[in-house]
C-alpha cells in the first residue's frame, strides 16, 4: 500500500504535477476519441445499415450509457484495488474493444461492441477527478481539473476529425478503426506518465472503510452534490444532442455539405480545450466563486445555441464555437466541484457526476433526435435551451465563494 501519511500532493510545476496531468490528459485523449469516433460518422451508418437519423444516433448513446452503468462498479474497484491499476485496465479492454467495433456484421452487434466499449472506457472518468485531487496540492486542484477537462476536449475533437474524413474517403469502419489505434498510443502514454500513487491508499479489507452503499448515499444526501448531478445530465444532454444531429443539418439546404466538411465544424472543440481552463482558473477570481462561474458559462451556451438558428454557415460555426467554450467551462467547474464537497467517497462522489453526465448524453441525446425529426433544427434548438434554461434555475441555488480547509485525507472541511 501507498503511505499516504503527509502526503499533502504534488505541487504545481513540480514533475509529479506534470506526471498527472499529462497521463490524465493522453487517458482522456483515449477515452474520448473512443467514445464519439462514430459522432461524425452517424450520416454514413444511417445510409449503409438503412436507419433513422434517431436509430444511428444509438451508436453514441449505447457507448455512454455503457460507461454510465459502468462508473460507480468502477469507481468501487478503484477503492479495492487503487486509482492507477483500475484505469489501467480500463484503457486496455477499451482499445480491444474499440478495435473490434469496425468488424461489426449488422447494427444490433455494433450497438453491443459500443455499450461494451463505453462500459470499458467508463474506468477513466468514474477514477481520474478522484486520483486528480488525491495526487495534487489543494490549492492546484481547480486548475488541474480545468486542464484534465481540456485534454478530454483534444480527445473528442481527436475522434470526430479523424474518424469522419477518413471514413468518407474510405469507410465508416476505417474511420473507426484509425480512432481505436490513435487510442492505442495515447494508451501507451498514459501509462508512461502517470505517477504512482502516493495520496490514497487501497481499501483492500471488507471494513477497511465505508460500504460502498454509504459512501453512495452519503453524496446522495447532499443537495448540493444533487444539483451538481443535474448539470451533468442537463448540460451533457443538450451538448451531445447539438453535435449528434448536426451533421444531418449541414447536409440539408442551405448548407449542402459533404461529410468532410461538416465534420471540421468539431474543431470548436478547440474552443473548450481553453475555456475549460479558463473557468478553473476563474473559479478562484470572481466574486461568488464556482457559481458564479457556472451559470456564465451556461449562459454562453444559451447565446451560442440561439445563434446557430440563423441559416449562414457563419453563423453556425460562430455560434457552435461559442456554445462548445460555454459547455467545457460548465463542465470543468462542475466536475472539479464535486470532489471538493464529498466528505467522504470522493470515487463515488465523481462516478455519481459521470453516471448522470453520461445517462444525460444517452437519453437526451437520443430524445432530441425526435425533435429533430418533428420540427428540425429549430425543434430541437429549444429543447436543449429549456434543459439549459432549468440547470441555471439549479445552479443558482448553489453556495457562493467556498473556502477549503482542514485535512484533505479525512475530507473534513470548512465551508464560507
């Protein structure tokens, strides 16, 4: 077992630091890639297994509902077993899997490749934020989790824009399979990077700690962890349902585009790989803290989204860049939150924040495809801005600026 006893994490630029963070980022490049490769494919596998824009979209929603169910048995093995060897095992069976994916008969075999693929991948996120804060100084933890955010970010980016230019020259099951091997490597440097770990040590005996239901229950209870939950469903919901289907509106007039043009359009990605570390960073700065924070950035999705409605190609991407960097920044100060209010189950608590982010991406994702098809864009345009519209009633109710102290081991804290 790590001796865990004075270890107050490695400090920011210190090479432990690096470690983490460059190791999270190439998991996360990993895990994302692998799981929207097909985002930017969905046309191609509408066209050659003959199904419905919604149909096809099950091809993203089964992966994530495969790492949804799979976060919190994840994050209990990473209690039992330690932080570094779950993910590690997690980040190999999915680059099996991911490789088996384009082999795919017919649709029903792909759909269970993605579930068992994404229930593979779901050992990063459920583990990486909790192995994050136990590994880094305290006062670096907003703005490592910001980072860890943006490596996701360069990972889905690095899924979509390569899986659907190749796929359209070649085929959906090329695409696919090039993503998987890009995956591979960034496997291989994931494990390079990654530090042991020295701030938790595992709970190898059946009372070497609270049950599994408790520490569940405990995060449960909080109405604050509650809300926080629902942004990841609503705001992940709405941001999957946007890239999901826009693909089938770019190839319809007035845009008319082919598939490797539309699928640049997930370079605003790019723009999430900086706003979400602008939030960590902005986190600490503005009056009222992480809220504060949060409900900007929700705002800016709304903004972004409504521009996209204007029907120039400008205008989309403009307002598509800025609903991305809305999102990310979102995202990171969430996600970075909930560890820091768990008391205790600080796994649990981030596998609770990814069950309903990634259950948000499967269902909403799914169910704004019949918006899409009943009234377009714009049905499905104010679908997601009502789901934006109820997370920032939520988000409000959320603490001002919060002050941390006392021991980061026990979890015992002071809040303002």
């Amino acid at each position: 077992m790590a001796d865990t006893a004075g270890f107050a994490g490695h400090p920011r630029g210190s090479a432990g630091y690096r470690g983490v963070l460059v190791g999270l980022a190439a998991a996360g490049i990993a895990t994302f890639a692998q799981l929207y490769s097909v985002q930017g494919l969905l046309p191609q596998l509408a066209a050659d297994f003959h199904v419905s824009a919604a149909t096809a979209a099950l091809s993203v929603s089964a992966a994530t509902l495969g790492l949804a169910v799979a976060v919190i048995p994840w994050s209990a093995a990473a209690d039992r077993y330690g932080r570094l060897p779950v993910m590690r095992a997690a980040i190999i069976a999915a680059v099996v899997l991911g490789l088996l994916v384009p082999l795919s008969p017919d649709f029903s075999v792909l759909l269970a490749l993605r579930f068992a693929e994404g229930a593979a991948l779901g050992g990063i996120p459920a583990v990486a934020l909790a192995y994050l804060s136990e590994e880094v100084s305290s006062a670096s933890a907003a703005v490592a989790a910001g980072t860890y955010v943006s490596g996701t970010t360069v990972g889905g980016l690095a899924g979509r824009i390569l899986a659907a230019p190749v796929g359209e020259y070649s085929s959906w099951r090329i695409g696919v399979a090039a993503v998987s091997l890009l995956a591979a490597a960034a496997a291989v440097v994931f494990m390079a990077a990654a530090p042991r770990q020295q701030g938790y040590s595992p709970q190898r005996r059946a009372d070497g700690g609270p049950r599994l239901a408790s520490r569940l229950a405990g995060n449960l209870r909080s109405g604050r962890q509650l809300v926080l939950y629902a942004q990841a469903f609503l705001l992940m919901g709405g941001f999957v349902a946007v890239y999901n289907y826009l693909g089938f509106r770019l190839e319809l007039a007035p845009f008319n585009l082919p598939q490797s043009l539309a699928s640049s359009l997930f370079l605003s990605y790019l723009a999430g790989t900086w706003s979400s570390r602008f939030a960590g960073r902005a986190s600490g700065r503005a009056a009222g803290g992480r809220r504060t924070v949060l409900l900007a950035c929700t705002g800016v999705m709304a903004v972004g989204l409504a521009v996209t409605l204007f029907h120039s190609l400008a205008a989309v991407i403009a307002g598509l860049v800025v609903f991305t960097g809305g999102f990310f920044g979102a995202h990171a100060v969430a996600s970075g939150w909930v560890p820091v209010l768990a008391s205790e189950g600080r796994a649990q608590a981030s596998s609770l924040y990814n069950l309903a982010y990634y259950t948000g991406s499967s269902l909403v994702g799914w169910t704004a495809g019949l918006f899409f098809q009943g009234a377009g864009w714009n049905g499905l345009a104010g679908f997601v801005l009502s789901l934006m519209a109820v997370a920032a009633v939520l988000a409000a109710t959320l603490p001002g600026q919060q002050r941390q102290a006392g021991n980061r081991r026990t979890g015992r804290r002071l809040e303002a």
